[in-house]
C-alpha cells in the first residue's frame, strides 16, 4: 500500500469515527414523527439541494423544508474538504465520494480511429457529504457559455427564463466576487453581494505558471482575466470558488445560511416552526406515488434508509418532491421509482410507471492536465494546484489545437496546468 492510500485510510478512519460519535448517536436519540410531513422535500443536500433549501425557506413564508443526504456534515473532515491543497486527496477519501466506477468499454482511438482500445473502469467522481461535489470539485469558478443557455430558452416559450440574460443574473446573484479594483466590464459580468465566495488566486505567478502563459501567449492564444467575462476562450488564472482562500462549497455557503433561519409560524394557531431541517446519512430509496392517481405520476413523498431503519416522509398538499441528487443518482431514483427507460426497469423487475429517457442525455466535458513539479515552496495551501486554464474549441479529428481554435467563440476543451 502507498504511503499515500495509507494516510487516506487513516483519514476515512477519523472521518467515520467523528460521524459515529457526533451525528450517529445523536440521531439515534431523535424523536421521528410517527408521519413526518413537510412542505418540500428536497433530495441530495449537494450543490443544487443547499441553493434551493435557502431560496425556498427564504422566498416562501411559513413554510418547512426537510433535506435528505446520503452523506455525512462537511463539518468534520480533517481539513479534507476546507483546505484547496487538498483537492485531489478529497477525491480520494471513500467517505466522501459514491466511488462509481465506469463498466470496462471500447473505444475507438482518437489517435488512429481504426483501432478500438479497451478502456478499464474509470472513477466517476461524485460527493457524498453535504456540498455534495461541490465538497470536493476543483473549486473554478466558470459558468456555461450564452450560447448553450440560449439554445435551451429557444426549445419553447417556457423555457425563456433559462435564456442567457437570465441566467447572468442569476449568476451575478449567487455570487460575492472579491476582485480588487474591477473595471465597468468585470462589473457587468459579476456580483459582489451574493452568498458564494469567488476569489482570483491566493498565489501570486510562480515560475512554471508565467512560462506557460508566456509560452501560450508565443502561440498567439489570447490572454483572459476573466473566464466568465465577454469572452470564455484563451489563456489565463482561474478565479475559485473560495473565501478567504478556503472552499467556499454550497453547504458553506448556502445550507448553513438557510439552517440560521428558524422561527415559529406566524400563525398563532399552530406552533409548525419553519425551518430547514437535514438528516444526514438518509439514503433515498424512491419516490412514493399518489396510488389514487395513477394516470398523473403524482409525488407524495419519499422512501428513506435511516439508522438501520426505512422511514417514510411526506409532502403536505400542494408540497413537492424535489430531486436533486446529482447526473448520476437523480436518475436512479426516478428509475428506482418506474420512471425510465422499459427494458433498463424490467431488466431490474421494476415495475414501469411512465417510459422516459431518463440519463440518456449524460455529457461530460473534456479535460486535459499539463502536469509539472514545482519546488515545494512554490505552492501553499491556497492552492488547489490546478490554476491556469488554456480554453479553447475542440478538434473532432482529435488533431492538435492549432491556433485558430483558440479564438473560437465557443470553446468546448479545457487545458490545465497543474502544479505538484
Ligand atoms: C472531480 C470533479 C471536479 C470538478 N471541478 C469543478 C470545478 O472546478 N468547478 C465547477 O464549477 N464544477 C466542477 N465540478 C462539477 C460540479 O462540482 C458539479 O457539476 C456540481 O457539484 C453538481 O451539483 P449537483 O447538485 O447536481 O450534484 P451534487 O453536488 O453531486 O449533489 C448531489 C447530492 O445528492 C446526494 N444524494 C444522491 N443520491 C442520494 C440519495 N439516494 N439519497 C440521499 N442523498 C443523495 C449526494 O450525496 C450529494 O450530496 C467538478 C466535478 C468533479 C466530479
């Protein structure tokens, strides 16, 4: 065994041992609610869940939001989760992570594509801790490009809210940028007053990263300061998602902020407190349907792995069940519960309820690494270790980038230097 897996075992170890004593026992002594009901039930306390938990509670009055997460408080994790040298560690800690694998597949090469090569299984990344993945991404802070938002908004009228003037604004709301000094047009791309903490680098340039950016630059790839500005191609440093230069996940942000607000119903006649209220370890097993309406696939609650028990929680009339459990596992449980594709839910013996699609449309974005080794001084803690992008449009012929395609509008490959 490395030395590094070792020190990972050791962390899984104290993380497990902290959950057990702090949140485990705990709970043990919670008094469930022989029907627990609720306004909204949101599943996956993850990026999406810890945004929406704090939306509702804080845009909705007298209401109450239970949140389900398979996973443990980010709370504890040794400086696993909270500090960016640690990044690629966190990846690593099982206790953190679904640890999905992809199935063994060939494909074809995309240096000689009359050969098929046989990929092995591939770790598929996904978080399992509140933050969801955003606990454990690289922390870039880079949004989608107008154009993808736009092709969503053309499919319909009621799709226009997801066109790219909305989304900006939805964006510049989330977000606290803490750029020193920005220009008019670093202001028209971004916010400086939401919940989530976005930061140019804590690092200043060292060596290895001035001469990739020079060497770029020699190419003629376009200098960036700002990914998320007018322009999402070239060369240039990230900004993060940190405060402070510590991740500033979404449970950071987002979930511990809708915990803060807790208060009793303004009706007098009933003492209902409005809150959001988080069970950890609480795997979701499937949605549980309205059997009197058959025809309309309508949600009424959820069923749940608790404490060694399968517990049952419920939406009150005009409530809703809402997924937010990630690419990988919100289909799941919509399959798990008879929405998908027929011959995937009888393969399993489920019963289909309604046949859809359901994870098809899984796309990933491409990514390449150059890696270099730093002297040790070079990087500290702030550093996640991945900090210059090199964006730019994609080759299909699976050729070298040449230089027009970094000027490409619609950049969809992403280069990055890391730094050892
Ligand atoms: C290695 C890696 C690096 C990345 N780097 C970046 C980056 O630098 N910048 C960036 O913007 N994005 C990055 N991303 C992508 C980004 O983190 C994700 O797109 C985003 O976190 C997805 O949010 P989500 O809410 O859909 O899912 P998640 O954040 O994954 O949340 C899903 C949550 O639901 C919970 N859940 C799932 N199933 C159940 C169940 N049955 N019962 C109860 N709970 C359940 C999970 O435990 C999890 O907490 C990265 C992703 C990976 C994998």
């Amino acid at each position: 065994m490395s030395q590094q897996h070792s020190n990972v075992n050791q962390d899984d170890a104290k993380i497990r041992e902290y959950w057990i004593k702090n949140v485990c026992d705990r709970d043990k002594n919670t008094q469930f609610k022989p029907k627990e009901i609720y306004d909204f039930i949101i599943v996956g306390a993850g990026t999406a869940g810890c945004v929406l938990a704090r939306e509702l509670i804080h845009c909705i009055p007298n209401i109450n939001v239970l949140v389900l997460e398979a996973g443990g408080p980010d709370a504890y994790s040794n400086g696993i989760i909270s500090l960016p040298c640690n990044t690629f560690k966190a990846f690593q800690v099982s206790e953190h992570n679904w640890g999905y694998i992809t199935q063994e597949q060939k494909i074809q090469s995309f240096v000689d594509p009359t050969k098929e090569i046989l990929k092995n299984g591939f770790p598929y990344i996904c978080g399992k801790v509140w933050g969801g993945t955003s606990s454990l991404n690289a922390m870039v802070y880079m949004r989608g490009q107008a154009k993808w938002y736009n092709n969503w908004a053309a499919q319909g009228p009621e799709y226009k809210i997801w066109d790219w003037d909305h989304c900006l604004e939805a964006f510049k709301a989330v977000e606290n940028n803490s750029r020193k000094n920005p220009d008019e047009t670093f202001k028209k791309f971004h916010g400086f007053n939401g919940l989530l903490h976005v930061q140019d680098s804590q690092n200043g340039i060292y060596d290895v990263m001035s001469g990739l950016i020079d060497a770029a630059k020699n190419l003629g790839i376009p200098y960036n300061d700002d990914f998320n500005g007018e322009r999402q191609n070239g060369v240039g440093i990230f900004q993060f998602t940190m405060n402070d230069g510590k991740r500033c996940s979404l449970a950071e942000s987002y979930l511990k902020d809708a915990l803060k607000k807790v208060e009793l119903s303004p009706d007098s006649k009933s003492e209902k407190v409005v809150s959001v209220d988080v069970k950890s370890f609480a795997h979701v097993l499937n949605i549980i349907w309205d059997e009197e309406n058959k025809e309309e696939n309508i949600a009424i609650g959820v069923r749940y792995f608790c404490n060694g028990v399968v517990r049952e929680a419920f939406i009150a009339p005009k409530g809703e069940v809402i997924l937010c459990g990630g690419a990988f596992n919100s289909p799941k449980i919509l399959m798990l519960s008879g929405i998908g594709p027929k011959e995937n839910l009888e393969s399993n013996n489920i019963k289909v309820r309604k046949e859809l699609p359901v994870g098809r449309n899984l796309l990933d974005h491409s990514g390449f690494y150059i890696v270099a080794k730093s002297t040790p001084s070079a990087i500290n803690h702030w550093s996640n270790g991945a900090e210059i992008g090199i964006i730019h449009k994609a080759n299909v012929e699976g050729k070298i980038p040449c230089k027009d395609d970094f000027f490409d509008e619609n950049p969809d490959i992403e280069i990055m230097g890391m730094f050892d």
